[in-house]
C-alpha cells in the first residue's frame, strides 16, 4: 500500500540512456575550475583592495567575483560532459516546470 502524499520513485534509466561520463571528471573539472576562477579574479582583486575608500566598488567587485564563478563552473560541467557526447538539459536535471508552480515555490 503506498502512503499517501509520497510521489513514487522514477523509473531507471536504462545504460544505454545513460551518459557516459568517467568518474574522474568531476574532480578535474572542479579544480579546474578552482584555478580558473583564481586566475580570473587577479583583475578583480584590486577593486576588493580599494573597497575600504566604497563599499559599493567592493560589492559590486564580489557580484561580478560571484557571477564568473558561476560561469567558470557550468562551463566546466558543459565543457568535461561535451567530451563524451552532445550534452543535454537533462543530463544536468534540468527539467520544465509549470510557471505557477515555479513561482510558488520561488516566493
């Protein structure tokens, strides 16, 4: 009897459905990662220096420190996963949703 209010678990994929990404991509891609986003920010890392003359300058140098590091890490993850095959949305569970629902749980 299944309890009521649970979702039940989604069905396997089958291997062939499966994308074949080597185990030691994650951890390459993330240092990888790491040391892009350090030789990324020396530019950056002057206007973090002189935030203590505004600390606007220095907020908007941490936002734009934030959103390389974004970038370097999606395009990490697209980049190690394009070496195997064509990579897709739902590799990276990226699904559609409803909009009312979405701004549900958004709010």
């Amino acid at each position: 009897m299944r309890r009521r209010g649970r979702l039940p678990d989604p069905p396997e994929l089958p291997a062939a459905a499966r994308p074949a990404w080597p185990p030691w991509y994650a951890p390459v891609a993330l240092i990888g990662s790491f040391f892009a986003v350090s030789v990324a920010a020396v530019p950056v890392l002057p206007l973090i220096l002189i935030a203590g003359l505004s600390d606007t300058i220095g907020a908007i140098a941490l936002l734009v420190l934030a959103l390389l590091q974004d970038g370097v890490f999606v395009g990490a993850a697209v980049l190690f996963a394009s070496f195997t095959r064509t990579p897709l949305a739902w590799h990276f569970g990226v699904r559609s949703t409803p909009f009312w629902a979405t701004v549900g749980w958004t709010l």
